[in-house]
C-alpha cells in the first residue's frame, strides 16, 4: 500500500454569508440610526448583528475539506472541532452544483454520493476549480477500488440485486 498524501485542501467561500452579512449589514446601519437619535440601548442591536456576521464568519472559515489518496476529511468546529473522514473508496459517486450565484463568483457546490453511514451525502460548499477537484477525486476513488478489489452491488426495493436472484 502506498503512503497517504494530501491531494487538495480547500475551504468553503464567504460568498455563502453573503444573505446573512446583507441582511447584518442592513439591520446594523438601521439600529446605529435609530440609536443616534434615541436610546443608547436600541445601538446594542448593531453590535448583536456585528456578532452574528463575526460568528458565521468564523463557523464558514473554520470549515476545511481536504482529500487525499485515501480519503476525504471535513474538518469542522469553532470551539469543539469535529473531524470525520469519508474513505474514498465508499465514494459512489460525484456531481458538480452550480447555482447561478455561485457561478457569479466562479464557484461550485461537490455533491458525493457515498456508502458511509455517517455521511452518506456529503457536499463541499462553495468551493474553487470544482471540475478539478471533482476529476482528482474521480481518480484516487478509481484507483483505490482498483488497489482494494473493491466492487459495488446496488439493491433495489425488493431486495434483488442488478444481478437478478442469483445472491439468494
């Protein structure tokens, strides 16, 4: 077996706060308005907004997908960080997402479809040259199928498998 590198590291885009810095954003300036003028109570709803846009800030840049040879790791957490790890080989399948306003900014949604139970459908968000991490993804899944003889049969909802009743 060959040693384990690191093929791709990334990490989601901004771009995903954008409607909760926007909305932070309006309601911020509206509260420090309104508080000018009035209370200095009404300016604490700036400083709550400014929180709420620090911490999501904080939650999306401490999101890390990395994949190497052998599998894909999503790291994640603010103050408690989770760490799960999806091999590669359980890898079913991929699709690329592009939703218009991603596609505005030249970013892209992963989906994978997956036969591991605690991911089953795991997506990198928002993420740069999706295409090309999608094709190095595609390659180390072939190649560790390959290395591990590792073959998937599908069941339908009879329980019969693509090749007919021959499993019993």
């Amino acid at each position: 077996m060959e040693e384990e590198n690191t093929v791709w590291r990334g990490r989601p885009s901004q771009i995903v706060n954008l409607p909760t810095f926007a909305a932070c954003l309006l309601m911020g300036g509206a509260f420090l308005v309104v508080g000018a003028n009035t209370h200095w109570a009404v300016s604490l709803g700036a400083i709550i907004c400014a929180l709420v846009a620090g911490w999501k800030w904080l939650v999306v840049r401490c999101l890390r997908f990395e994949i190497t040879s052998q599998r894909l790791r999503i790291i994640e957490g603010v103050l408690n960080q989770n760490i799960d790890e999806i091999e590669l080989y359980r890898v079913k399948d991929t699709r690329i997402l592009r939703p218009i306003w991603l596609r505005f900014f030249g970013l892209a949604n992963v989906a994978l479809e997956t036969s591991d139970r605690t991911h089953p459908r795991p997506v990198l968000n928002a993420i740069k040259d999706a295409a090309k991490v999608r094709e190095q993804l595609r390659m180390h899944v072939e190649k560790l199928r390959d290395q591990k003889r590792v073959r998937e049969v599908d069941f339908d909802e009879t329980g019969d498998s693509e090749f007919g009743d021959e499993l019993g």
